[in-house]
C-alpha cells in the first residue's frame, strides 16, 4: 500500500503493466464512474478501505486501453485532485483520463511546419424549411493540390475541427502519402435540435445534397460526382454515426463512402429505420468502415449491424478499439478508416 500511495502522489490513477488502481484519500470516499460503468446512468463503483484515509480499487485493463472516468458523490461529479489530466466530454463536463503502456495519442493532429496545410474557409448556408434556427455554419477545407478531389462530408463539424483535428490528420495523411487529396466539408450541428436532425432526417440529407454539397461544389475542386458515382464520402460519431450510414444507404450515389464511428444504430429498446433498409432494401454499393469501444453501451448495435451488413453481402470493415464514447478515441481511430477507404495503395 505504501508503495501505492508513493506512487499516487505522482499522479492517479496509478498505472502498473495491464494493472491500474485508482486512489482516493478522505474520511469517506466518492464512488468511480467512467466508460466502463456507463458513468453515473449505469453501476458506479465503490472504492474499498486499504489503509486508515486511504480508499482504492483496482482494474485489470488491456495494455492499448484509453480511459476516461471521474469520482461520484451520489449527486454530482467530483475532481480527482491527483490526476490532472481532464478532457471535455460534450455535455458540460471535465472528465479525467489516462492511457494504458502501449496506447498513445496519436501524432497525426500535430500542425508540423513541413506539411502542406490546406486552406479552410467558414460560409454560413440559410433555409427556413431544412434547417432549425435557419442557419448553419459548415466549414470547407481545401486541401494543398491542384487536382479534384472526392469530398468528405463531416457530420458535427464544429466536434471534428476542434476537438478531433481532422484537418491536422487529412494534412498529414495525404502529405505522407497514405491517402490521396481529399476535401472536407463540416456543417455544424444544430445544438438542442441535433438528435433529431440526426435521426436518419430526410430533411437533414436534402439539407447535405442541396446545400453542403452545392456550396462544396462552388467553392472546391471536386471531382464529378456524375462521372464518378459514389466518390464522395460522409463520415460522423454517435448519432452522427447513424445519420452517415443513413445517407449512404439512401443516398449511395453520392455517398459511396461511409464512415460510422460508434453508430447510434439503437435507441434504446428501440431499431432505426437503418436496419430496415440493410434487411430489405436492394444491397447498396458503398464501402463502410466502422468502429466502436468496447466500453461503450453502443457496441451491442454495432456487432449486430456488422453481422446484418455482412449477411447482406455489402463491403464493411469492422474494428473495436478499447476505448469509450467520445472524441479522443475516435480522433485517434479516424486515420484507419480514412486509410482504408481513402487509401493510395489499391
């Protein structure tokens, strides 16, 4: 225990080899909630009693894990004053975070002075009947070459720039020749009114072929999506993740590319029409990448829609990654599923 408590005022929570002990020192102890209790909604644990004030618990946990958690009073969420480290989880908390020996961040979002950087511009686009609020900002991003390129549509735009750098990680992808130029276009989402949008909207695709799409044509070199059907990609997280598998399915002329990162394929008890149109709709001709932790309450969905996807004969890669529900995982999972459907090597 001495040799923990030593190690704890390093840092929480204390990392050895695939062992991990989380510390709490106080008269009383909070509970741990993190991705794997499905924080405060799911089974929080409780810390046991080592030493006189000193309270632990200890996991065992794969060597690539990337983990976030935070400490529960029963009420609300309280700081772990040994770690540090805290990330924002999109809902207006800070959660801590640790990763295991063998994961790392990955280097892609870093802007390194000798890469090419693409050109990014901000446009508002407006429609009374589409959108809620009328108004949406997308970002375009142009990338450093001359020739057209396929267009990537990024679902909760203003998450992906942020938070996930996915313009760092398309710069350095196609700098060192791992993916050929491609465009981006981040519309943001529509805050409160984001679920709905979300959930496989017919307005929000009319929203992404007539405006995105229009304004991503004037204002980048695409290539012609009549010429080369399906070229184009769309890409999202969560809901995100079903309103991309979404458009691909009704839209796979345009959208011959999906990438779906934790796929809200379930609500609930509840099926998206997604899986209706997988089951009995005509096999679409796209190439899905899809990927999900395995400490998140959507994994379930995910091999489920994996398995229906593949009985239905359609082209899906499937990764699960030991990780949670939110943007650092996905940031550091992205450039496998843009590889493989951006990929210079055939």
């Amino acid at each position: 225990m001495e040799n923990v408590l030593e190690h704890a005022q390093q840092g929480t929570p204390v990392v050895e080899g695939d062992i991990v002990t989380f510390v709490w020192q106080g008269e009383l102890a909070p509970q741990l909630i993190a991705d794997i209790t499905d924080w405060e909604w799911g089974t929080p644990i409780s810390l046991a009693e080592t030493a006189p004030g000193v309270w632990t618990h200890t996991l065992t946990l794969p060597r690539d894990a990337y983990l976030e958690y935070a400490f529960w009073d029963g009420q609300e969420r309280v700081t772990d004053p040994l770690n540090p480290k805290i990330t924002p989880d999109g809902l207006g908390h800070d959660n801590h975070y640790f990763y295991m020996p063998d994961a790392t961040p990955t280097r892609l979002t870093e802007r390194a002075r000798n890469v090419p950087h693409g050109t990014v511009t901000r446009h508002v686009i407006e429609d009374e009947f589409l959108l809620a609020g009328r108004k949406r900002t997308v970002y375009l991003y142009r990338p450093a070459v001359d020739e057209p390129c396929p267009l990537l549509i990024v679902l909760d735009g203003q998450d992906y720039r942020r938070r996930a750098k996915i313009t760092n990680i398309v710069d350095n992808l196609i700098a060192q020749g791992r993916i050929q130029p491609i465009a981006l276009a981040l519309p943001y989402h529509g805050g409160l009114a984001r679920g709905v949008e979300y959930a496989c909207s017919e307005a929000s695709l009319g929203f992404l072929l007539h405006h995105v799409l229009g304004l991503a044509g004037r204002e980048l070199n695409l290539v012609d999506i009549e010429a080369s059907p399906g070229a184009h990609a769309i890409l999202g997280a969560s809901m995100g993740g079903l309103m991309a598998a979404y458009a691909g399915l009704r839209a796979p002329q345009v959208f011959g590319r999906v990438l779906s990162q934790s796929g809200a394929f379930t609500m609930g008890e509840h099926d998206t029409v997604v899986w209706d149109l997988v089951r009995h709709g005509p096999t679409q001709p796209i190439k899905i990448w899809m990927d999900v932790g395995r400490y998140e309450w959507l994994l379930d969905c995910n091999r489920r829609m994996h398995e229906l996807l593949v009985e239905r004969g359609y082209d899906v890669t499937y990764r699960e990654f030991n990780a949670g529900h939110n943007y650092p995982a996905w940031r550091n999972d992205i450039w496998r599923g843009l590889e493989l459907l951006f990929g210079t090597v055939p």
